[in-house]
C-alpha cells in the first residue's frame, strides 16, 4: 500500500497589490506626514506637491520622494536606498542611513546633512547654505552643487570626486581613498592639502604629499591618510 499524504497547508505569497498601501490626499491639502515602516518602500511621488514636514522612519526599505515643496524633511532608514529629487524645502533635510545609498538630484535647502555607514552618497545639483555629507563605507560624489557656508565631506573609505561645486569652503576628508577636485570655472582657492601616503597633482603639477597657498579667499582643505589628492581648476 502506497503511504498517502496530506497537505494540511496550502502556502502562498501575497501579491504586491495586497501588500501595498494606497494613500489618496486632496491636491489642495497641505498637510505634514510621518511615514513608519518595518519592512516595505515609502514612496511619494505622485502626492500634492505642497506639504508641511515629513518625517520617515523605515526598518528595511527603499524611500523615494519627487517633485514636493516643503518647509523639512527628515529620514532615518536603516536597511535601503534614499533617492530624493526635484524637492525644494524652507528649511532643513537630514538623512541619516545605517546601510544603503543616498542620491540627490535637484534639492534645495536651507541645510543638508546626509549620513550613512555603508553606502555611496550622489548629489547633482544641490543648494543649500550649509552643506554635510559623511560615510564609513562608500563613495561619496558631489557635482553641480552651490552652498552658501561651508561644504563638508568626510569618508573612512572611499573615493570622493567634486565637480563644478561652489562653497564659501570646503572642507574634504578620507582615511582611505583619493579625492579628485575639478572646477571648470574660475575660483579663487587657497590650498591645505596633505596625504601621509599618496600623491598630490594642482593643474597637473606634482606637489609632493603636502601643499599649503596663503592667498585666496575660499578655503580648499582636503586631509587624506592613504590615497591621492588631484585638482583640475580653471584658471
């Protein structure tokens, strides 16, 4: 006699329609939203585009934000990617990450602070009066972006690249890891460069590990441990 088996359970997952929660909000409304998840995406791209603050706090997730006007925006993610664009706020964007990526593209503030342990952090055309990006882990590439203060960007390991980025000073630091400097306009810098183990190049110019200037009116510092520091400026 053939043994007969039962199947006592009949195990399915459910579809992303069923797991995905819908919000519907009256364009004309202007409301502050606080978003929270364990494990799931916040996505707000089809929303009014005024709003008040918004605040996520998500588990594992990515986050997604576009075209929204706003006076804050605050984001604690611990597992997932931040992709934030087209925003404009009166105030502050604070993003702080355990792991994941950080992308900015056509944000404006009035400070940006942006923070992951493991993670590459990209900003494409940026402003803000103060300007803060750090990572333990991953690169860190900043263009197109205009601060009113300072600019300052820090990385235990990773390569870090600016691009036609203006700043009152700038303030660039990796334990390991290069960093690459490239203005295609006219700056008036004053350099502090040093790296313990590496090469510094100005305008293709060999300076040795150490390269110090004392005129100019915007500060250019970059501090390296292990890595080169190359900069390519217009002159």
């Amino acid at each position: 006699t053939k043994p007969v088996f039962f199947n006592w359970f009949n195990f399915k997952f459910a579809s992303y329609e069923i797991m995905t929660v819908t919000i519907e909000v009256p364009s004309s409304w202007i409301l502050s939203y606080n978003f929270s998840s364990d494990t799931g995406d916040i996505i707000y791209t089809e929303g009014p585009s005024d709003a008040n603050s918004i605040a996520i706090d998500t588990s594992t997730g990515k986050v997604q934000i576009d075209q929204v006007n706003m006076t804050s925006l605050n984001i604690h993610l611990e597992t997932g990617n931040a992709i934030l664009s087209n925003l404009e706020l009166s105030g502050n964007l604070q993003n702080n990450s355990s792991t994941g990526s950080i992308s900015l593209n056509h944000v404006d503030a009035q400070t940006i602070v942006l923070d992951t342990e493991t993670g590459r952090i990209t900003v494409d055309y940026a402003t803000a009066s103060v300007f803060t990006a750090g990572t333990s882990t991953g690169r860190i590439q900043i263009s197109h972006t205009d601060v009113i203060g300072a600019l300052t960007a820090t990385t235990s390991t990773g390569h870090m690249v600016l691009t036609d980025s203006t700043a009152s000073s700038f303030d660039l630091a990796t334990d390991t890891g290069g960093v690459e400097f490239n203005q295609s306009t006219p700056m008036d810098l004053r350099y502090d460069l040093s790296t313990s183990t590496g090469d510094i190049t100005v305008n293709g110019n060999d300076q040795g590990n150490k390269h110090q200037t004392s005129t100019g009116t915007i500060l250019l510092k970059i501090t390296t441990s292990t890595g080169d520091i190359t900069i390519s400026v217009q002159v």
